[in-house]
C-alpha cells in the first residue's frame, strides 16, 4: 500500500503529522465539556398560566380548550400534554424530533396571540418559554438560620441571594420554594363594611388611589429643566391604616375601622425541611446550551465567594448538586476505560510474546483516543455517560487492525528471518489491507443506521456511536501507517529470528489441535450444523424468561419516599406525617441528605403546590462508602415507611428516576385511559388500578386523578339574585376577592415591592356558615348575606385535570417489583384483557411501557438496516452472494451466547443490548472475512479445494481471529463487573457483548468453515 510505503519510508515526517494531530486532539480533550447525557435537544415549548383561586374544571373550560384548540394547529406537532390544577395551567407542546426549537416557539407565540382575546381576563399573563428536560436544576441548595424567622429568611433569598446567583454564566434562572413570602395583609371585618355601608369595590379602589407616584412633567426654571414628579407611595403601614375610604359629613371612615393592616405573608402552602430543619430551598436552572457541569462547579465557586458576605446564622445545605453525581459517574466509567485499556494490552503481550511488537499497541492505543478527542471536539460531542462508553467499547475494537498488521507482520518475520524490516511491514501490511479496510467497512456499516432511524434511542446512543466509528475510522488509519512504521523501527534493519515464548509454544499446540479438530469437524459437518441448531433453538426457548426495560437504573443513591393523603388533608396533616416518617428513619450513617417537601410535588422545572401531597428526598452516601445497593436500601426502607400508618392513604418507597428524558414518566409503568366524561375516565382508572396491585410484581400503585377534592359549590337562585340587585358575577367576584384576597396596589420597601392584599383572615373562615355569611353589596345600596341568594353545597370535584392531545385522561401508575419491567407489563396485560373496555374510551401505556414499544420499533429498524449495509458492503468485497450470506447467517448462532449469559446474570434486556448486539455482529463480520477473503485467496492462488483451502486458512488465521476476539471481549469486562459509579447504565450492553463474544468464537472456528465448505463448489474454486 502506498501510504504504509509512505508511512515507513518518512518516519520523520509521519511523526510531525502524528504530533500535529496530537496536539489538537490534547486541546479538544482539554476543551470538552462534561455532562452526564448527551446534548439532546428535545423540541419542546411549555405554556404556564397562573390564575389565582381557579378550580381545575374552570381552569379547563376556559383555559385549556381555548388554548390547546389554538396550539393543535401548529406545523410538526407532535403531541400535547396538559395539566389543569388549582390556580395553574401547564402545557408542554412536544414536537417532532428534528424540528427547530426556535421556529416551534415562534409559531406557539403565534398561537398565543391568536388565542389572547378568549382567555379569561383576570388571569396572570401567559409564560411560554423555551423548555427542555436537561434545564432540570443542577444545583439544589437550602438556607436555614436559628435566628431569622421564615418571612426574613424568604424574604433574603428572594432579594439578594437569588439575584447573586443569576448573575453566574450559564444559569437560566432559579426557583424558590418553601419559606414564608411576605405581602401585607388588610384583614376585612364584614361586620365593619356592613355598618358603615362600604363596598370591597370600595376598599380595594381607594387604597390604588392613595399608593401613586406619577411623573408630573417638566418645569424650566432659568437655566434649569426639573422634574414634577408625585410622590405619594405608601411609606408605612400607618399611611395605609389612615387612608380615607369614605366622608358623610364631618363622619369619616378609615381603612383602620374596617380593617386591620398587618406586615405579614402570604399563606404558606408549601414547607420544607433539610435534615429536620426548616429551610428554604433554591433551585438553579441552567440554560439550555449551558454544560451541566460547567454551571454547577461556577455555581459552587460563586456561593464559596459569596461565603465571608453571608450574614452570621445563616447556614447553606445541599440537596442535590448534579455536578458531583456526574463527576463521579464519569470517574467510574473512565476508570473502566483505562482497565480495559490495560487488559487489552496484557491480551496482545500474552500472543505476541514480545515486549517490542507490544509497544506498537500500547502506542497506537492511546494516540488513536487522543486525535479522537479532537474529532469530538469539532463535532461539538460532550465527554458523558455514552460518549465515554463508546470509549471503552472501542477499546477493543481499535486494536483489531493492528494486532491483524502486526500479527501478519510477525509471521511474514517468521518466514523470511533475513529480509530487511522495512520491507516485511510493507509487504504484511499490503497483504492483510484489503481484508482490514473490507472489515472495516462493514464494521461502519453496521452503526449507519444510527444516522438514518429516529427516535429517542438513536438520539442518546449517537455520540456514542459516532465516537466508536471515529476511533475505527482512526484505528485503521492508524493500522496501515503508524503500525508498520513502529513495528519495523522495534524490529531494526533485519528481523532477526527470536526466541519463541512458552506460550507460542503452547499456542502452536493449540493451533494444532485445532487444525486437527476442525478436520474432524468439516468432515461431520452436517452433526455440527445440527448441534449448533440445537444451541439455537434452546436460546429461542429461553428469550421468553429474559425481562425488558428501557434503561437501567443507576445505583446513584437518590430515593425518594412520596406521601399522599385522603384529598382535602391540610398542609398541616402532611407534614405532621413526614416528620413522623422522618422520625422513624432516624440518623443513618448511610443517609447523606434528607430533604423533606410537605404540600407539593416537583414536576420538572415546577414545584406544583397540592396541600396532600408531600415527599422526602433521601440522597445516601457515595456507592463506595456504602456496603448496600440503592434496592437493597429499598427494601430495608419499605417495612421502616410501613410502619407509619396513612389513614386513606399511601407511603411509596421508590428510585428517584433518571432525569432529563422525555417521557420517561414518573414510574416504570402508566396505563393512560383517555375519553371526556371525567367520572367515567376515574371509574376505569380505578378498576385497572384494582386489577395492577392483583398482580404479585407491583408496587407504588396509584391513580393520578382524584375526583375526591372537597369543594363548597355556590348554586345561585337568578330570580331572587335580580330582584335583590345582585348579579352571578358580583357573587362569584366577591367570593374570591373575600376568601383568596384581592391585590389592590404594591408596598415599596426600598427597591423591592411587596402585594397589597384585601381579604377577610384565614382564622374568620373556616366552616360553611362563614361561606354563607359573606357580605355582598347590593347595587341599589345596602348589603345581603350570601346565603340570601344561594345555596351553599357541600361537594367532590378533580384534583387534577390531566390532557393529551386536547382529550381527558387518567393515568394509573406503578413500579415493577422483584421483576424486569417488561415482565410485570407482560403480567398486567394478561390481566386488563379481561377488563370492559366501553366505546369511546382508549388504554395504552407510558412510562418505560412507552418507551420500551418505541424502542422495540427502533431496534428492529436499526437491526434490519444494520444487516442490510453489511450485507452491501460484504457483496462489494466477494463480488458474491454466498458468502455475505454465510457470514450475516452465522450471527444468529452467536446470539444465543447473548440469551444465555442475560438469563445467567439476572439482567433484563434494554435499549443500550443494541449496542452489544452491533459488537457481536461486526466481530462474527471481522472473523469472517479475515477466514473467507484468505481462504478464497488460497483456492485462487493454490487450486486447493474448498475443504483444504478452509482449512489451512483457519489454522493459519487463527491467531490473529482469536485475538481480536478476546480482546475485544476483555474491553467489556471492567463495564460488566461494574464495580464503580456509572457502569450501571452500560452494565447490560457489556454483559451482552461478551455472551455473544463467547459464542462467537466457536461459531467462527467450526460453524463457519462447515458452511463455507457446503457453500463452495470444488469443482470450479473461483464459483462460489
């Protein structure tokens, strides 16, 4: 070949290139950014409304339907997803994979517009933004003080703190919850309103009156120009008790005689804790194209900076910061980089017997990985979990071209001890080429269809594959240039003969062992096809017991325990309970951070706030200070939550799900039952939640929707309410204004501003008779009761109003338990057949269900393509049919190898197996075109017949086939072994690899030279 000629004939100038790559491949490695998950860019635009004191089914009527009949229009829609709680609506607007983000949220702002005139007027305006599940926060941190009430402590965070770390690169924005938010309160006495005839209207107008600064204009005086300016905001709560509401003669009424002013907060609706202390939390949210890493380590070293500035007390917590999970997930794998890269090298010195014919691997291996860095850089790649576990399965495969080349080189050594180094390289290297670069091929081939399929799948293994088909790319450059010039450099000017190593020895033995058995077994090659038959069916057999899953979980230590009460539990009820359960888990030493979240429920980017919800975050030690799983810790956790009791409710023990997928959901298996009469959907929901704990291997089972929500419904009598001059409208406004408040102006406090808020106290309103008694202003003058006009019933409505693709739903969730997850899906679908499903209503599955039917459909895709371009570029190198069929139907055989193994060790079958399924593939490829290119070659240059060409060419490519082989099998032991954080996820994929790696071999050895001998036609040697 010209450039290995090249190559070893200019070692200078071979060098200064090599050198010039080295260096850009060092800085593109110094450069890289690091991430836990590849830089996937979901198209994904979330609409967020707050309307104060909405119920869910108003929220619904005239919120979601206007809005979502708007958004379903939008070009390359792919679903929508909505939820309708009280006072906030949330759509997420999911759009196909490939669309620009940009024009999607163009075209969702386009929808808005058209949808603004049908939105109820006195909602908070509409917040559409750019979302994405990767901008999930990356630092949770808690500020808690013995000496500052919650109001100061808020109040702190809010002002100072938060603006301190907006202002760090990278970050998007915050999100404080718990605390107590201060606002001033003006607690209404109807009784007063009453006496002195004094409206709401009237209240809540006079104190916007009173709080003004207004520019005035301008006044030239001389050579002057100043400004007029009023100056009348409120400076004090006196000046708001003593604002004048009404004058009847020389009678005056004040704010002070119908209400009290009072500098207090909002109502607490949340509370949080952080190891039994209350807090309040912060949540930083990093921008979309900002490195997770990168902002968290900025983050932590402002907060350092910030540390001398803090006032005395405060004390900052951590509850969750991404940047040390990911450091230490990626050491793990690293790691397991580096092993491999290790016992790869022991594998070549083991056959090479040679320290100087090593040196060429161990100086290849890490050249090849270093200008790979440099090609991730330029293709804007992170260093993460798959990136890097493209790493390490390349590990392997890198060195297949050159242990091949210098296998070769070694023997041609053997032969022709007096010949000049230089030209044994040449001539080895231009000998094995063809066949290296045809492997090759096929091998890329194979990871093509990554680049074609869409889907989720293709999206999170694409950098890893693309770092794979780089490295080969490199490796076989590599192979052919770099290779042969060390090689013939450690040889010197004439390969000498050496002293053959013990282990030659006994390879030699082996190899003619071999030769000996494959005769036998060429000759009995119907008895061997069978046996290998046998193995096959028995493996189509055992597919059955094998589970399924999406992606595995990490033992990353993140647990959560989620409580939820009867509907219609106080906030105060909720958190009585998490302290109990708080109580009961105690100090363990295994238990990093406890943080504890009463009245409400983290969904992405929100903490949406339900008084009956709650949940304790439990983060435990690193896995290396622990002797226990995170499902070992489970299961100890499970009975210690049990014995709390829950009246009405439940305490579910669950693994914090992996974050920043889509679709993921929020347990292993949800049944979405969609139809549009709500009572209906909430009877299905509860029949399929019935037949899911029947099932032995379920857990944490719950219904999203609740219909049991207490609520006081108004009924109207409309003849008696226009006789008294009352309209529906002034009743249901004075309603909300009395009981929710209403804002009437802002108090200044410096630079920040605080709400005004008129209501009657909380304290004045807890029973029905307090509904009842509600002042309303007649319009001819005067005041009725409520209960004048009304009825007010005791009622149940929806907790929550949950849409996809503008139809109701109801979502019933589960984890699997002691099984796979595709093995409970199996087990409760068996059971819902028996289940009436009226017309009209539909059931399907989300959760890892979902995403494990998608990936099944990506898979096959991927797999189809996969033999399909191998099959391609194999009919280019034979100039034949047979034989690409031969090898491609060999790879079946090695797939049994897979079954057993998974079956072996327990693990399900998910979506990153592909990736050891590929490997399979493309090393049965490589054996069989290193066996069949040379035995062809043989039967070309020999005559020999198709029996002695086989022969003679597996004994003598039998090194080097082993070799890569076990090599490459040896690469996935330290993922399989999993010993470190972070080989979890990629555990499955290694162990799969190396089943069918270790059936490979023996299909390699005897199955494929018995069918290249029925294949072939020993008549014509060149007919095949």
């Amino acid at each position: 070949m010209k450039l290995t000629h090249y190559a070893v004939h200019r070692r200078l100038a071979t060098s200064a290139i090599l050198l010039a790559f080295v260096v850009l491949g060092l800085y593109g490695l110094w450069r890289l950014p690091v991430d836990f998950l590849p830089n996937i860019t979901y198209p994904m635009i979330r609409v967020q409304v707050w309307w104060r004191g909405a119920t869910p089914e108003e929220i619904d009527k005239s919120i979601a339907d206007p809005i979502e009949r708007r958004m379903a229009t939008v070009d390359d829609l792919d679903y929508l997803e909505s939820s309708s709680i009280e006072g906030m609506y949330t759509l997420q607007v999911n759009f196909k994979y490939g669309v620009d983000v940009n024009a999607a949220y163009q075209d969702a702002l386009a929808a808005m517009a058209r949808v603004a005139r049908e939105l109820p007027a006195d909602m908070d305006p509409p917040i559409v933004i750019k979302a994405d599940p990767s901008q999930l926060p990356v630092v949770q941190l808690t500020v808690s003080s013995g000496r500052w009430d919650l109001v100061e402590l808020r109040t702190w965070v809010d002002e100072w703190l938060q603006d301190q770390l907006l202002a760090v690169s990278g970050v998007a924005g915050t999100e404080i919850v718990g605390g107590l938010k201060r606002e001033i309160r003006v607690h209404l006495d109807p009784n007063a309103l009453e006496k002195f005839g004094i409206g709401l209207a009237d209240v809540l107008k006079r104190l916007r009156e009173e709080n003004i600064e207004q520019f005035g204009g301008r006044v030239t005086v001389g050579p002057k120009e100043i400004i007029a300016r009023t100056m009348g905001e409120y400076r004090s709560l006196d000046e708001i008790r003593n604002v004048l509401l009404t004058r009847d003669g020389h009678a005056k009424v004040y704010v002070r005689d119908v209400a009290e002013a009072l500098d207090s907060h909002e109502e607490a609706r949340v509370i949080t804790r952080l190891n039994g202390n209350p807090c309040v939390k912060l949540s930083v949210l990093k921008q979309a194209d900002a490195n997770t890493v990168e902002v968290a380590n900025a983050v932590n070293r402002r907060i350092a900076e910030l540390g001398p500035a803090l006032p005395e007390d405060i004390a900052l917590g951590m509850v969750e910061n991404q940047a040390d999970y990911v450091n230490a997930a990626l050491s793990g794998v690293r790691n397991a980089a580096v092993e491999a890269a290790i016992l790869v090298i022991l594998i070549v010195w083991l056959f090479l017997g040679s320290w100087r014919q090593v040196l060429a691997i161990a100086l290849a291996l890490p050249l090849t990985l270093v200008l790979n860095f440099g090609l991730m850089k330029l293709a804007g790649f992170s260093l993460n979990i798959f990136s890097l576990g493209g790493l390490v399965i390349a590990i392997g495969v890198l060195v297949d071209n050159s242990i091949v080349v210098i296998e070769t080189i070694t023997r041609r050594r053997h032969d022709l001890p007096g010949a000049p180094a230089d030209a044994v390289a040449i001539d080895a290297t231009s000998e094995i080429g063809p066949a290296i670069v045809a492997a090759t091929l096929s091998f890329l081939a194979l990871f093509v269809p990554f680049l074609l399929v869409p889907g989720l799948v293709s999206l999170l293994f694409r950098e890893l594959i693309l770092v794979i088909a780089g490295i080969v790319v490199i490796s076989l450059v590599m192979a052919v240039t770099v290779t042969p010039t060390i090689t013939a450099l450690v040889l010197g000017k004439h390969a000498a003969a050496r002293k053959v190593s013990r282990f030659e020895r006994f390879f030699e033995g082996v190899t003619e062992a071999y030769g000996w058995t494959l005769g036998k077994a060429l000759r009995a090659r119907w008895i061997v096809i069978a046996a290998f038959v046998s193995v096959l069916v028995l493996a189509a057999l055992a597919m059955g017991r094998l589970g399924s899953e999406f992606l595995p979980q990490m033992d990353d230590g993140r647990i959560m325990v989620k409580v939820k009460l009867p509907t219609g539990a106080s906030l105060a009820e909720t958190d009585k309970l998490l302290e109990r359960i708080e109580k009961e888990i105690g100090e363990d030493e295994r238990i990093e951070s406890l943080f504890a979240l009463s009245g409400g429920r983290v969904a992405g980017l929100y903490t949406y706030e339900i008084a009956n919800e709650g949940e304790l975050n439990i983060q435990l030690v690193p896995r290396s200070r622990r002797r226990m799983s995170t499902d070992e810790y489970i299961d100890c956790l499970r009975p210690i939550v049990g014995k709390v009791p829950v009246p009405g409710g439940n305490a579910m023990v669950m693994q914090m799900k992996l974050k920043g997928i889509r679709k993921l959901g929020e347990a292993d298996i949800e049944v979405k039952i969609r139809g549009q009469d709500i009572g209906r959907l909430h009877e299905l929901a509860r029949q399929t939640a019935g037949a899911m704990n029947q099932q032995e291997h379920f857990t944490n089972v719950y219904v999203s929707m609740d219909m049991t929500k207490p609520e006081y419904q108004v009924w109207v009598d409309r003849a008696r309410a226009a006789e008294l001059g009352v309209a529906i409208g002034d009743v249901a406004d004075t309603m909300r204004s009395l009981i929710a408040g209403a804002v009437a102006t802002r108090f200044r406090d410096g630079d920040e501003y605080y709400n005004i808020r008129v209501m009657i106290p909380e304290s004045k309103m807890v029973a029905r008779r307090d509904v009842e008694n509600l002042p309303l202003q007649r319009a001819q003058g005067g005041y009725l009761r409520l209960k004048d006009v009304a009825e007010v019933r005791q009622a149940v409505g929806p907790v929550e109003i949950v849409r996809e693709d503008q139809v109701k739903e109801a979502i019933v969730r589960g984890d699997a338990a002691g099984v796979s997850v595709g093995q409970a899906l199996g087990e409760l679908k068996a059971s819902m057949e028996k289940m009436d499903r009226p017309i009209g209503y539909d059931f399907s599955f989300g959760g890892q269900a979902h995403m494990m039917t998608e990936m099944k459909q990506t898979v096959l895709a991927i797999l189809a393509f996969a033999i399909f371009f191998s099959f391609i570029v194999l009919t280019v190198q034979f100039n034949s049919l047979r034989l690409p069929a031969l090898i491609l139907g060999s790879v079946p055989f090695c797939m049994a190898g897979l079954v057993f193994i998974m079956l072996a060790s327990g693990l399900p079958l998910g979506a990153t197996v592909i990736i050891g399924v590929l490997v399979i593939v493309a090393a049965t490829v490589n054996d069989g075109v290193l066996l069949l290119t040379f035995a062809n070659e043989l039967r070309e240059r020999k005559g020999l017949s198709s029996f002695d060409a086989v022969l003679q060419a597996a004994r003598i490519r039998l090194r080097p086939r082993v070799m890569t082989t076990v090599s490459v099998l040896v690469g996935f032991i330290p993922l399989a072994l999993a010993i470190e954080e972070g080989g979890d996820m990629l555990q499955p994929m290694a162990v799969a690899a190396i089943g069918g790696l270790l059936m490979e071999m023996p299909v390699a050895l005897f199955l494929m030279p018995c069918l290249y001998v029925m294949a072939s036609r020993k008549a014509d040697p060149r007919e095949v």
